[in-house]
C-alpha cells in the first residue's frame, strides 16, 4: 500500500519578490550596554543602548576638548574668568532650563545640594594637593571655583561683594583680622581656638 504524502509547505522565502533591488533601512536594536565598546551610542534608561546612534555633534566636541589631555597655558588668563564664570551660571538660572543645563539643575535641586556639592568638590581638591597631584589639584581647583560660583549665584551673592571684602583684608595681618572679630562670631562658632 503507497504511503499517503503530506502537502509540502510553503515557505515566506518562496514568495515572489518586487522587481529591483530593495534596500532595507538600518533599525536601531535596543540591545544591552556592554562594556568596551569604543562606539558612541545613545544612554536610554535601564542600561540599554542605541547601536549605532551618535551623540549631537556640539556635545563630541565638548567632550573632545574635556577629555583631551591636561595642558594648562595661563596666557591671556586672568581672574576676569571668575565673573564670567558667575555670569554664566546666573544666566543658566534666570534661563531654568535643567534638561541642558548642569548649572540650573543643581540651583534648581535646593541649596542644601548646593553647598554639598561644593564641598565634595572641595574634599577632592584638597585630597589631590595633599597627595602632591598637581594636574589633578588644577583640575579639582577649577571645579572649586565653578561650584562656588553656583554657591554664590544660589545665595544671591554678587563677585564684587567677595572682591570689595577681600580688598577691605588687604594689607591686614590675619591673626589681627582674626583677634578684632567680635566675640558674638566666636560664641557663635562654639569654639576657643579663634583667637
């Protein structure tokens, strides 16, 4: 007796195809992050990663220049940078834009997160000067000064009112600066170490 025989099925491959090359748009797969990829690809939440996706060209070239390495040139520098500096971080926070804007997120989190960031900035300054790191003391130093700008900007604190103090101490001796506060300041700081 002859074996009765299944109909052979079709495959999707088999079906007729449109004349002409078709070409398919690359997908962007979400796939896990994995460590050492050199490629620039987007951050999504929960680790995963565009494949093949760039960062916005603006933000290559910051980086570019952040990452390159430490070669500090004070020509043309001067304190001047300072107020700039404090303008541009008051102009971030009349602005408010936290989603661009590193300086008005940090305003914009309260000043409790202010000064704290300040003084881990602080904390890593003084850790590099006190291990002899210079590069990393001069990098640490300009973070310092930047947070204590946000620092001053947060608390409505104007450079000239810092410079003006510091020019009124110019020429004064620190122990006599120190010994003419009024012991209200002493009391309030709960200690007999100032003199």
């Amino acid at each position: 007796m002859a074996k009765a025989t299944k109909p052979a099925k079709v495959k999707a491959a088999n079906k007729i195809k449109p004349a002409g090359k078709v070409k398919k748009k690359p997908s962007a797969k979400l796939k896990p992050a994995k460590a050492g990829k050199k490629k620039a690809v987007l951050p999504l939440p929960g680790g995963l990663k565009v494949k093949g996706a760039k960062l916005p060209k603006r933000i290559r070239k910051v980086e570019a220049r952040v990452l390159e390495p430490l070669s500090v040139s004070p020509t043309g520098a001067d304190a001047t940078i300072l107020d700039q500096l404090w303008q541009t971080v008051e102009q971030r926070r009349l602005a408010g834009d936290i989603a661009s804007s590193h300086s008005a997120r940090l305003i914009a989190r309260g000043t409790a997160k202010v000064a704290q960031k300040f003084g881990e900035e602080a904390v890593e300054c003084v850790i590099e000067a006190t291990i002899g790191n210079r590069a990393a003391t001069v990098l640490e130093s300009a973070d310092v000064l930047y947070h204590l700008m946000v620092v001053w900007v947060d608390a409505g604190i104007r450079p000239a009112e810092v410079w003006a103090e510091l020019a009124r101490r110019q020429g004064i001796s620190g122990i006599a600066e120190k010994a003419a506060r009024p012991e209200g300041i002493i009391r309030a700081a709960g200690t007999s170490k100032l003199p």
